[in-house]
C-alpha cells in the first residue's frame, strides 16, 4: 500500500520554510528603512577622526614654520650684551669694527669725505635721522643717519639692484616698529644686505643670514658700544628749517664728496659740549622730541 510522505518530515520543512520567509521580510524590512543591510559590530568615527588629522597636520604647520624663528630668536640671544661680554659682536664672523670720535657735527648741506660705504662712524650732521623703526622706502642723507648710529642705533640697509621686494619685506620686518632701529636702500651697495652701529658694520649676502639677527641682539641699544647713552631716537621736529622729517628726509646723494667735504678726523669741529657732558645726549627737550608715529 503507497505510504505519502511521513508526517514529521512534513512538520520540519514547514519550519524550514516559514524560517526562511521570516529572514526574507526582515532583510526586506532593512532595505526599505536604509536602503543597504545595517552594518554590524564597531564603528569607525570617520569625521573625529578626519578632525584629529587636520588639527595634527595644522600643528605640523606651525611648528614647521614658527620652530625656526624660536631657533634664530634663542641663537640671537647669546649675543646680548652683559658686563661680562661687553661687545658680543666679536663673536660674529665679518663684523668689521673702527674707532671714531664722537659729536662732531656739520652743517646742513655739508658732506663729511666718508672713509666706509655705508659709513659707520665720524662726523655727521647735528641732527639725527628718526630711527624708532623707521623703514624708509628712499636712500636718505648719510650724514643724519650716521648721528643716528651715535645713540645706539642699528641701521640696515640694502642695495636695491639685488633684493627682489620678498627680499626687502624680509628685511623690513625685522626693523619696522623697533626702536633704535631704521632700514634705507642704499644705491651702489658693494653687497645685497649691510648693517652699521656705531664702529661696527657686517655686509651679507643674504637676508636670510642668521647673522643679522646676532648682530642686532648684539649691539641695538648696547650701552657699552655707543658714545650717547640714553640719547633720543624720535623726529627733531622741523622749526628752525633743520629738522627732520621722516615722511620727507633729506635724500641720499650719491656724487661723491668735493674738497671741501669734511675730513673723517673732523679737523676744525670743536665737539658738541651738549655730547660729551654725560647727560644722556637727549639733546632736545623731551617736550619737543616727536614720538614714534
């Protein structure tokens, strides 16, 4: 007699397959919600991480570029001056140093037969070139800025054949603001870059040379380097006809000296008594010294 199919195996393929209808509607379910299976186990989070890559690539950066500075900024310190070490400029490789005598002025439209290109030291006007972080964007009279050297100035100048204007900003931005500091072109420069303190000078080729921030920790303001301690920096202002104006200075001349120029030893000057007498060589009262702009 035909026996039909056994009754137990009918019951587990009915299981079997209301499984497999209940696992259909379920990933059916799934599709219709998200439109892709949900994804199981750990998660990763993307954006905090995206995040975490950009603030690490930004302190990167930043330290990429603000190291160096730190690093010429701490170098540039060991070249301060101290009772100690009193002309650390000694220590700098082509700063060319020269004795000159002090507060021996001449006259407006005189020339002084200069001995250094820059000049560095000597007889100069009475009236100093403002230097309280002047960038001056024209040569200016060498002999308002030599007086200028004589209270404890750095003056840096450059030639303007051979900076391109990246050049000369990297300059500027190391004098503009400073005080006791002023920057010029100086046309004919027999180098790209050179720095003048009273008896001191350093031409460079690079305004990139570390050695330009030595020399300016070195002898800006170094009260043992320079004959007018304490003196002024600020504009003389212009009421007798022989100031000093920084927004109209008087300009470089580049013809050289005639036979009456002033010789380097100041022969006939009697010195400015006003210099020489220990009292800070202010010069001006402080109520007509014209502060920085």
């Amino acid at each position: 007699m035909p026996t039909g199919p056994d009754k137990g195996s009918q019951n587990k393929s009915a299981a079997k397959a209301d499984k497999a209808i209940n696992a259909a509607n379920k990933k059916s379910a799934r599709k219709k919600k998200g439109g892709v299976p949900t994804a199981t186990g750990r998660q990763i989070p993307w954006l905090t991480v995206a995040g975490v890559v950009v603030v690490v690539g930004l302190v990167a950066g930043l330290g990429i570029n603000l190291y160096p500075k730190y690093q010429d900024r701490a170098e540039a310190q060991k070249f301060e001056p101290s009772e100690a070490n009193q002309d650390p400029s000694t220590g700098i490789e082509g700063v060319t140093m020269q004795e000159y005598p002090a507060a021996l002025h001449v006259g407006r439209t005189q020339r002084v037969a200069y001995d250094q290109s820059p000049p560095f030291g000597g007889p100069h006007d009475a009236v100093w070139a403002t230097c309280t972080g002047i960038v001056y964007p024209e040569a200016i009279r060498t002999e308002n800025a030599v007086h200028s050297l004589e209270h404890g100035a750095v003056w840096v100048t450059y030639n303007p054949d051979d900076l391109n204007a990246d050049q000369v900003q990297t300059l500027a931005d190391r004098v503009d603001g400073e005080t006791q500091m002023m920057m010029s072109p100086y046309p004919g420069l027999d180098s790209p870059v050179s720095l003048q303190s009273w008896g001191h000078q350093l031409k460079l080729d690079s305004v990139d040379d570390e050695r330009i921030s030595q020399f300016i920790s070195a002898l800006r303001l170094n009260r043992f380097a320079y004959p007018e301690v304490g003196a002024s920096c600020a504009s003389v202002p212009n009421t007798t006809g022989d100031g000093f104006d920084p927004d109209n200075p008087p300009l470089f001349d580049a013809s050289a000296p005639g036979p009456d120029a002033v010789p380097m030893d100041g022969a006939g000057i009697t010195p400015d008594a006003s210099e020489t007498g220990g009292a800070g060589g202010m010069q001006l009262p402080s109520d007509l010294q014209i502060p920085t702009n």
